[in-house]
C-alpha cells in the first residue's frame, strides 16, 4: 500500500470519528451540565430571584415617589411646615400653653 492509499484511510477515519466523538462528547455533557447544581436548578434558583428583586425594585420607586411627595410637600404647605415642626421637634405658638404630666 502505497503512502497516499493510507493517507487517505487515515482521512476517511478521521473525517468519520471526529464528528461521531463530538457527538458523542455533548450527548454525555449536555445532560450533565443541565442536571448538574449548576444548571437548570440553579437557572430556576436565579429567575426567581430576579422575579422576588423586581418586585422590591418597584415597591421601593414607589416609595421613593411617595417620598419625594411628601418632601415637596414639606417644603411648599404651611401645614405641612406646621405638623413637621409640631411633630417631630416638639415646637408651639407663643401664644399656646404646654401641660406636662408625669407618667406613673
């Protein structure tokens, strides 16, 4: 036989086996990778994730909006200003009489 007879045997081999042991190859590691901790668990894992996150990014815009609302508010209503300043750092009129009580 003669150099290019087993050239060409050698190709006809290789051209046939590379194909089928690449198949063979992802027919084996396909499943693996998606059964694996990694794969289709871990996508599913990752979706709800993404889902449970977009809901607390929209309640957290809305939040933020109603923030911004009421920090305009404060800023332009006088009885905005008023329930502030009353509320939260305990101020009065000059013309207003504050009773303390002692707590028992």
């Amino acid at each position: 036989m003669t150099a290019a007879g087993i050239l060409s045997g050698v190709n006809l081999l290789v051209e046939r086996l590379v194909p089928l042991g690449m198949l063979l190859v992802a027919a084996v590691s396909v499943p693996i990778m998606l059964w694996s901790p990694s794969g289709l668990a871990r996508l599913e894992a990752l979706q709800a994730q993404r889902e449970t996150l977009g809901l607390e990014v929209s309640r957290l815009e809305r939040e933020i909006e109603q923030l911004r609302f009421q920090a305009e508010s404060i800023k332009t209503s006088p009885s905005s200003i008023e329930r502030v300043a009353r509320d939260e750092l305990g101020l009065v009129r000059r013309t207003e009489l504050v009773m303390q009580f002692k707590r028992e």
